[in-house]
C-alpha cells in the first residue's frame, strides 16, 4: 500500500486536491504496490491515477503535466524488506542495546539497492522480484556477494538455504542488470581459494561487473556471533596483493581496474594509499573505497580557494584511523590560511577501539574532545557522523553537543566545504581567540 505522506504548496497535487493520507490505488490500471511501481509507470506525461481518499473515497485523475515537472507530493516511506542471514559480521549485530529502534532494522532490499546504492544479497528475492527487476531495468544493483561458492556462502550468511548468487547474478546479467559488488572477508571462511574463485566467477560477468570492493571484516566491542579469526597486518597485505593483481589484469585486459580494496584495508596493511588517478571514476567511494583519495583530491582542488583566516586556531575532530593520513592535508591548508590547525582524533567510546573511522564517532566522543577547548575559534566534526535528523548514532543531536561547547562547531566532509564558505555561515574569525 502507497500513501502519500506531504503535498507541496502550489503544486499539481495541491490543485488536484490531494491531501496526505491518500491511498494510490493505480496507474493506467496497474497497481501500485511501493515506490517503485509510482516512479516508473508515471514516468510518462500524460497517465490516469486511482486514489482512495483518507475518508474512503475512489476518485480517478486524469493527470497531464509538462515535462518534467513534478506532481509535488512525498510518498511515506516504504515497509522495508528485512535480512533472513544471521552473518556474524552483520553490522547490526555489533550494536549495544539501547539505541534508538530504526537502527536495529537489518534491511536486505533490492529496492534501497538501486535508489540508494545499499548493498544487498539478493537472498530474498522471489520471482516477482526479478520480474520487477527486470521490467524496470534497475541497474545497477548494488550486490554482497561475499562468496560465489555456494557453500561458503551458506557458512558466511548463516542461511543454509541461500540461493546460489551465480545463476541469480546469470539471470540478471542475461536481462541486462549490470552490478557493484562487495565482498567482506573474513579470515579463514572467504580468503584465499575462495576469494579466488569468486573473483573468477565475478570476471566472468565481464562488463556487467562493474566494480569489486575487498573490505576487511569490521567489528566492535559489541559483535557477540563472531567466531572467526582477527584481521592482522598479514592477513591484510595478502588480501591487498591479491585486490592488486585482479585490478592490474582488469586493467591490461579491459582497461577497467574493476577490483579495489578498501582504504581500510590499505591503512592495516601498512600500505600506501593510491592517488584519485586509481580509482576511475570511483564506483564505490561511499563504501569506503578511495575515500582518502578523493579527500586529497578535494583539497587540492579548492586550496587556492580558501581565505585567510591568520592566527585563528581550529580544531578537526576524526577517527583514530586518519591519525597519520590527515597531518599532510592539514599542514597544506593552514600554509593557505595562515591559520592554526589542530588534529583531534577521538577513540570510538560507543564501539569500542577498533572502529576507527570518523563516521562512527559519537556525540560522547565530540564533547569529550572539545569540552573546555576555549582556546579553539572553531571546531569542524564529520558530517557523516550526524543524520538527516540531526542525530549521532548515541541519539546526542547535533545541536544539543553545539550549544554545550565553547566554539562554533560546524560538520564537514573536506574540510574546504566549511572554510570556503564561513562568510556565508555568519561565522566571523577575524577575532582573538577566546
């Protein structure tokens, strides 16, 4: 069922008279099961919707609007498909109890796969799914293959009654799907030959494989079902050649590297980080692969960009895993602003010390680094460690930790995003510190 949650003021919505609460029922005759269905077969100018109205009214609009132009209503969110695998490197069951509820809701849906790039293991799908899939074309998939072998696949998603990803990811191909896959490697279970052999399998796919992520398995303090072996400096570096040797062959044979290794994964191996020139167009930066890349990247770009901000002390609170990647990028901006730049990297209190990325930090972890830090004119913290909402994953909100603090406080992705544009923030740094 699909309701509509907001009308937009002097829309096409609002002239019709659509209010929130209305069911839609149909388009052209097709029924409407989710967001999907309302995306596509109105993607025309001219179609006929079926609502009920909240008091239970049929009504049938003839809609014709120009090109693309929207009808101006939000539909509520859609019931999200839940995860039947019990993985014992689930995220999710590396949480503490008490977080807020929403956080708790193992999503494994093909939908969130294709609008938002979540990755998903097509473990649940049925054969309307592939249907729908391929009707609409959603491509690409974003796809957690893990293993291609069908066994270690049933051991490593705790589900013995996985569907062997291959003959799904076959069909798909056939069809037209094209897919980024990841695949989390947990030492002992999908290393060695099975990662190559999942490697081999997914080259097969040729082109309809767009990019391959290898990412180290990550846990916390809270990750009770993990029985498997830790991820060590070796066992990383070995993971890392074989991501290297794959991406070179990709890239001599097809000219695509198509193989990366996640930047965590570089970082315990010891190992240098690549420059943007290795990651093309970076399929999966938001899976953590060339992240640091493209931060360096960003800086470069907009250095000269940057106004003076002479003597004026900043703070940047990160995880402790860019305690020896952020120095450089530092010391590059504060040559362009004259300005004092302090590394603040914050161990994870929530997590524990083995999750090191800044996006996992806190509101505990901001306080605790800035508390009494009167001698910073400004703090930056992660934007990705807050949410649309404005909350950390503690509940602590954004604005409750700014107005406990001693500085204007601001979220940044690149540090630039913010300092280019602190005129425009109202924020003035031409003062003494306080």
């Amino acid at each position: 069922m699909v309701r509509v949650a907001r009308v937009q003021p002097e829309s096409i919505a609002e002239e019709l008279g659509i209010e929130p609460g209305t069911e839609i029922v149909s388009v052209d005759g097709r029924a409407v099961d989710d967001f999907l269905d309302w995306e596509f077969l109105t993607a025309a100018d001219e179609f006929e919707v079926e609502v009920k109205t909240p008091s239970g009214e049929a009504i049938v609009f003839e809609i014709e609007r120009p090109e693309g132009v929207a009808l101006g209503f939000e539909l509520e969110p859609p019931t999200v498909r839940r995860c039947a695998n019990r993985c014992e490197f689930c995220f999710i069951e590396g949480l503490p109890k008490g977080l807020r509820k929403p956080l708790y809701v193992r999503d494994d849906d093909y939908r969130l796969s294709f609008a938002y790039g979540n990755f998903a293991t097509l473990s649940n799908l049925k054969e309307r799914d592939f249907e729908r899939i391929l009707e609409y074309r959603l491509s690409p998939l974003y796809v957690s293959v893990h293993a291609t072998p069908w066994e270690a696949r049933k051991v490593l998603l705790n589900n013995p009654r996985v569907p062997d990803i291959v003959a799904q990811l076959r069909r798909l191909t056939a069809g037209g799907i094209e897919f980024h896959g990841q695949m989390v490697i947990v030492p002992g279970l999908n290393d060695g030959d099975v990662l190559e052999a999942s490697l081999q399998d997914l080259w097969s796919f040729e082109g309809s494989c767009r990019s391959v992520a290898i990412v180290p398995v990550g846990l916390t303090q809270f990750s009770h079902l993990y029985t498997g072996k830790s991820m060590d400096r070796d066992r990383a570096g070995e993971l890392l050649r074989v991501a290297e040797r794959w991406g070179a062959r990709g890239l001599a044979e097809r000219g695509d590297r198509w193989v990366y290794a996640s930047d965590e994964l570089y970082l315990l191996a010891g190992a240098p980080l690549p420059d943007a020139t290795f990651y093309g167009d970076f399929p999966q930066v938001e899976n953590g692969v060339g992240a640091v890349a493209l931060l360096r990247r960003r800086v470069a770009d907009e250095l000269e960009s940057l106004p003076r901000l002479s003597g004026r002390r900043i703070g940047v609170v990160t995880g402790t895993a860019m305690r020896d990647i952020m120095p450089p990028l530092l010391r590059d901006i504060a040559e362009r602003t004259d300005a004092v730049i302090e590394m603040i990297p914050v161990e994870n209190s929530l997590f524990g010390p083995t999750t090191t990325t800044a996006g996992l930090l806190v509101g505990a972890d901001i306080r605790r680094a800035l508390s009494g830090r009167a001698d910073l004119d400004l703090a930056l913290i992660p934007a990705e460690s807050i949410n649309d909402a404005g909350a950390f994953l503690d509940d602590d909100t954004f604005a409750d930790v700014r107005t406990s603090l001693p500085m204007p406080v601001l979220p940044s992705h690149d540090f630039v995003d913010v300092l280019t544009e602190l005129e425009s923030t109202g924020l003035h740094l031409a003062g003494s510190a306080r």
